[in-house]
C-alpha cells in the first residue's frame, strides 16, 4: 500500500534553527498529532542548523489537500505557532511523492533513532 508523503524543506533565517527546531518539537509536531496528521519525521539538516525539514504522511493527496486545508484554517493554527513558524523560515520547498508504507516506516524508525 502506497503513503501521499510530503516533504518540505526549510531554510531558515540566520540562527533561528534552535528556536525554530523547539517550536516544532513542542507545539508544531503535537499540535498536527492531536489534528490527526502523521509526521514521519522532523529536524534540522546534519549540514547546517538553519536548514529543516518536515516529512507528513498521508492515504491519499486527496486526503492531504483536504487535511491540510483544514488543518491551516483551524484556530488552533491561526492563533497558535503560525506566526512565530512563518517569522524563522526564509525560504520553502515541497516535494510531493508516492512511497510505499515500508518506506514511510523506515524514514520514520531512522528520524527515530537520530533523536
């Protein structure tokens, strides 16, 4: 079975990676668990702290149009990490692919074992 996956790829403002990295881990990444959204893995680049990357997972890019749609509209959002989020990146790259779901767990145990 086949997993929508979605990558973005930050670059962030000139030493924002740390504030940007807690943001995720702390309110970013729950807040898109309680919204039922399967990040695969998250974090800054081995390369350079101020470069990041997201990785969701989703049935189908319907599904993900549609839960993501949502997701950005919702208040939790709007009100929550939005801003301080939007403020650290310069610059964004989305790549969307089809991966089988053996794949999507294998980037998930290895982002695992990184932390």
């Amino acid at each position: 079975m086949n997993k929508t996956v979605e990558i973005l790829q930050y670059t962030l403002h000139k030493n924002a990676g740390d504030a940007f990295h807690t943001i995720m881990q702390e309110i970013s990444v729950p807040l898109h668990q309680r919204h039922g959204i399967d990040v695969v893995a998250y974090g800054n680049s081995l390369h350079d702290l101020d470069c990041y990357y997201l990785i969701r997972a989703f049935e189908s890019a319907e599904t993900m149009n549609a839960v993501l749609d949502a997701f950005y509209a919702c208040s939790d959002w709007r009100s929550g990490p939005r801003e301080d989020i939007i403020r650290c990146i310069e610059t964004s790259i989305k790549v969307v692919i089809n991966l089988p779901s053996i794949s999507v767990d294998g980037l998930r145990m290895q982002a695992q074992n990184l932390i």
